[in-house]
C-alpha cells in the first residue's frame, strides 16, 4: 500500500498524497468530489487561511499541557460511525508518511509525528483509510460538513472537541496539495483520506489509486481535563 502524502522534509517536493486501498476483486463505484475539484483554482487554500465568523463558543484557552498522549486515544465522529484508535506514524527512508498495514489496518487513524501534537495550537495532521479489503474508517469522510464535531478521547477522561469548517476534494498531482499539512497559527485538525474515482495500478500492495484526496479541516472549540485525584 503506498501511502503518499508529501514529505515533509526539508527541500522534499510533494511525492504522492493519499491512502490507497488493498486490490479488491469486486469494482469500486467512485466515491463523489466533495466541495472543490482543485484543478488550477486555489480557492481552497483561500479557505483554509480565511479567518471564520463563527457562532460557536470562543476559543478554548490552550493547556498549559496538551490533555492527550501521541497515541492511545481514540477518534469518535459520530454522524459517520468512526470510533478509531490513533496510533503514531511518521516517515519512512524515502521521506514518505507512513500508513497502517496488516490485519487492523481498515480501523486505524495514523497521527503524523511531523505535524503538531494536538491541542498545543497548530495543525494535527490525521489520516486513514477509504477502503482496506472493504469499507475502512475514514469510508464516509466526505460526507462530514461544517459544524460537524470529531473528538479526540483520551482513556483519562481527557478529550478535545473540533468543529468541521471545510470539506475539499484536491488533486493530488497539484503541488499546491502539500499546504493542508503546513503548520497553522490556530489549533486545528486535518484529516485526509481518497476520494474520486479507483483505477487499478502495478502496485503490487494496493492495487491502485485514486484520483483525489479528501481533506478536512476542524478548529479546536473545546478542550475537557479530568482533574488529577490526590491519594
């Protein structure tokens, strides 16, 4: 399976973007394109730096620490079914982000060690699969809109609460991609699977590809800690 997003390192291009899926026998009916087609327009990365009128509640005062670990928390987004471990990923020798593989693969959500921790007030990047032998956990991404809520839910009781504010289908030959990764000014989360149409490839992994890459973007607008208990 090769994952391709981009590199983040320094003077690395973007490669690839985007979560392929292992080779299924049956067909695969393209999944829709959700709010922009990039194509040469860059009004999605217009969108993403708009500042947002909002009428949610203001921004939560960051913690001093960040209320979750790298992993060993859990991704709940309920309007899609998605109730995920996040586990940690990074790149691999060749400066490409790593993905889960192997039997739990479809249920998973990689959090990249290059983006921020989230909570600590910049952009956490989270990806998952579309389909992985099957439907995989990030299946229905696109059809989150704004307002919709994702929490992320540490086993201390400890969770952050983000309200979608954009939901983009991008081309993943555009170079122009790699800026859904990029550091941001506010605590934000960004999530990133395929969309567009499958088509089959060489790739003795996954098969094939797809031809978009659905991103999208929350701002953070709750953080609940559970006080430590004295003994």
């Amino acid at each position: 399976m090769a994952m391709g997003l981009a590199a983040f390192a320094s003077g690395v291009a973007l490669i690839t973007l985007g979560l392929t899926s292992s080779l299924e026998t049956e067909s695969r009916p393209p999944l829709p394109a959700i709010v922009v087609d990039l194509g040469e327009d860059d009004e999605y990365l217009r969108l993403l730096d708009r500042p947002r009128a909002t009428t949610a509640s203001p921004t939560p005062t960051k913690p001093a620490e960040p209320p979750l670990p790298e992993s060993g928390y859990r991704m709940v987004i309920e309007k899609i079914g998605v109730n995920a471990p996040v586990d940690v990923y990074g790149l691999d020798a060749n400066n490409v982000p790593e993905v889960p593989l192997g039997s739990d693969a479809a249920e998973v959500v990689a959090w990249y060690n290059f983006s921020a921790k989230p909570g600590t007030g910049s952009n956490a990047v989270f990806a998952g699969h579309v389909t992985w032998n099957g439907r995989a956990v990030f299946y229905d991404l696109q059809t989150l809109q704004p307002g919709d809520p994702i929490r992320l839910v540490g086993t201390d009781g400890n969770e952050l609460t983000y309200v979608v504010s954009a939901n983009l289908a991008v081309d993943p030959n555009d170079s122009d991609s790699l800026q859904v990764m990029q550091p941001t000014d506010s605590d934000v989360i960004t999530l990133i699977t395929c969309g567009g149409t499958f088509f089959e490839t060489d790739d003795p992994v996954s098969g094939g590809n797809y031809t978009l890459r659905v991103i999208v973007r929350g701002d953070l607008t709750e953080v609940k800690s559970t006080p430590a208990t004295g003994g």
